[in-house]
C-alpha cells in the first residue's frame, strides 16, 4: 500500500493543498511576485496570444533553410506592414465616422428623450403603470447627472490617465522582445520540456503528452477564435453597409472585438447597431436585428465548425456556467479567458484520471500502463 502509485498521487495532492494553505499564511512573502505578474500578465498574454499567430509561418520558414532570426524579423516586418495598410485603409473610415458620431451625440440624445416621452404618454403604458409614481423625467435626469460626474471625475484624473498611458507604452514595449524570445526558442515547446524536466522520472510521459495537448488545443483555440471574430466583422459589415446603416465600420469593429467573449459577445455586440438603427428609424433596427441574427447564424453553422471544429466546442450550459463563474472571479478578463482554462484544466484532469485508472484495476489483472 505505501508503495503504491496510487497512495503516492494522494499524498502528492495533500501536499500540494498544503503548500498552497501555507502559502496563504505567508502572503505577504509573495507580494512582489503578485506584483510582477500583475504587471507582465498582460504583456505575456498577448506575447502569448501573438505566439499562436506567427509561430506557423516562422516554422514553415525555418524549414525551408531560412535561419530562426530572418524568419522571425520577416514576420516582424510582415505585421508592420500590415498594420501601415490597415492604417491607411480603414483609419480614414473610421476617423470620419467617428467624427460623425460625435457631432451626432447630442442629436441622438434628443431622440431617445423624445421617444422615452413618447412612450411615458402612450396609452398602453398608463394602463400598466402608475405614471404619477413614475417619474421618467427624473430618472433621466438623475443618469445624466451621474454620467457627467463619471465623466468630469476621468477627466480629472490626469495620475491615472498617465498612469494607464505609461503602463500601455510599457506593455508595448515588452511584447515585442517577449514574442521574438518565445519565437526563437519555441516557446510552445519551451515551456514543457521545462515542467518535463522538473517533473519525477515516473510521470514524464504522461506530463509530456497533457502538455503537448494542451498547447495543440490552445493554437486552435487561439487561431480559431481570430478567424471566427474576423469573418463575423466583415460579414457585419457587408450587411450593415447593403442595409444602408450609419457608422457601419465602427458598429462591425466592435461586433468583431465583443465576438471575443463567450456566448455573452454576440448580444453585446448587437446593441450599439440596435440603438443606432432605432434612431433612423424602427424598420432600419428591424433589419439591423435581422443582419446580426443571420451573421450569427452563418458563424454558427458554417464557420465556426469549419474553422475551430468539435474539439473545443462546449454546450451552451456550460458556457453560461462558465461564464457567470468567471465573471465573478475574474471580470471581463475572466470571462474571455474562461473556455481555454476550463480546457487546460479538463485536459489535466483527464490525464490524471488515465494515469490512475489502470491502479484501480482488480488484483490479479496486470496495469495497462504507467
């Protein structure tokens, strides 16, 4: 029993929860390090990110006698160019639009007054509502008063502002070096043979295939997810632009950035094109409705399983569960990084149960492996 695999991986566990319980007593011990990663977690995560994207075309390279470093500023200078051209193509669009957008504010504001008026004088509404309890008038007020507050307050915090901007321009700064580094190391690779290496001889197997798996599911994910986000962008905007809707590139980019987020990005991408469409008028925001339902549909249906396949895919339970623990753990953030960790962590689980399943096996029946 001492000796047994089994007893071993249970010990092992009560260790761990151990080390993490005394870990907890001592925190103050670790307050620099919280800090480093706090500061470097979002340089690492785009590095990381960023990694998934280049590390096919610096492989492909490489493998045709192309040096690791050539490769690697050639990619470098591929994405440069890119983001020049997309400068030049698309900045124009979108500084005129939201231009536009910003004259038009106080216009929009008057028309949903006006509407919310409307509505407080309909029929229908008095009917189900005590409108003398009801004051719209006051609410409406009492918001604006608040947003203006929130706004004055931001706009006063020049520490915080130049806080942010200093930590931007470092995050900026370290992405780059992170990224050629992780490149020309392979940090796919890096990063296991490391824990493969500091793992006990008997569990270098099953700790070197988790791995190699998860970082596998992680460039699907990763590659998958951009590909997804970006065919919904442009199918977006092809159907705003043929509806007739103002600001279609604005409303499309940010219908491709919420897409990011687990089954909430869609809704949330939807609601600045409604509103919009709601201001032209009631039929512009049916057909807006409608343009979101059948790019959502498309994505769906057609590309997301094209794309990213079934290896990933979670029911939509899961994905609420997922997203509303998340959340509360760890906001937005959280949320969008909800689905690769519960897949890192199922992947772990999943391997941890095969390795001691043969363990289980009743006496006189040799394990299957180990």
């Amino acid at each position: 029993m001492w000796d047994s695999k089994l007893f071993k991986t249970g010990v092992g566990i009560l260790l761990l929860f151990l080390i993490i319980y005394m870990g907890t007593q001592i925190a103050f011990i670790f307050r620099p390090i919280v800090v480093a990663f706090e500061a470097l977690f979002i340089s690492f995560l785009v590095s990381g990110v960023l990694y998934y994207f280049t590390i096919p075309f610096v492989d492909w390279m490489h493998g045709r006698r192309i040096p690791r470093p050539l490769a690697i500023l050639i990619v470098f200078l591929l994405i440069i160019g890119l983001l020049v051209v997309l400068f030049f193509t698309i900045g124009p669009v979108i500084q005129a639009e939201f231009m536009k957008l910003t004259v038009s504010i106080p216009a929009g504001i008057r028309e949903i007054q006006q509407l919310i008026t409307e509505f407080e004088e309909s029929a229908i509404l008095a009917t189900l509502l005590d409108l003398e309890a009801l004051d719209l008038d006051q609410i409406i007020d009492n918001l604006a008063g608040t947003v203006s507050r929130a706004i004055s307050q931001i706009a006063f915090s020049v520490a915080s502002v130049i806080d942010f901007l200093t930590e931007l321009f470092v995050t900026i700064i370290i992405i780059p070096f992170l990224l050629y580094y992780m490149l020309k190391e392979k940090g796919g690779d890096f990063i296991p043979n490391l824990v493969e290496r500091l793992s006990p001889e008997e569990y270098k197997d099953n700790v070197k295939s988790a791995l190699s798996e998860i970082n596998r599911l992680l460039g699907t994910y990763v590659q998958g997810l951009a590909i997804v986000c970006l065919f919904v962008g442009i199918l977006a905007y092809i159907g705003f632009l043929i509806i007739g809707l103002e600001y279609a590139m604005i409303l499309a980019m940010f219908v491709l950035v919420t897409n990011i987020i687990p089954f909430l990005g869609p809704f949330i991408g939807s609601i600045p094109a409604v509103i919009v469409g709601l201001l032209d008028s009631p039929l512009t925001m049916l057909l807006v409705i409608i343009v979101i339902v059948a790019v959502q549909q498309v994505e769906s249906l057609f590309i997301s399983p094209q794309v990213m396949g079934r290896r990933m895919a979670l029911s939509p339970l899961s994905i609420i569960l997922l997203v509303l623990v998340a959340g509360r753990l760890g906001g937005l953030l959280g949320i969008i990084l909800a689905i690769p960790t519960f897949t890192v962590l199922k992947i772990i689980a999943n391997h941890i149960f095969e390795y001691i399943k043969p363990l289980k096996k009743p006496a006189g029946q040799p394990p299957t492996g180990s």
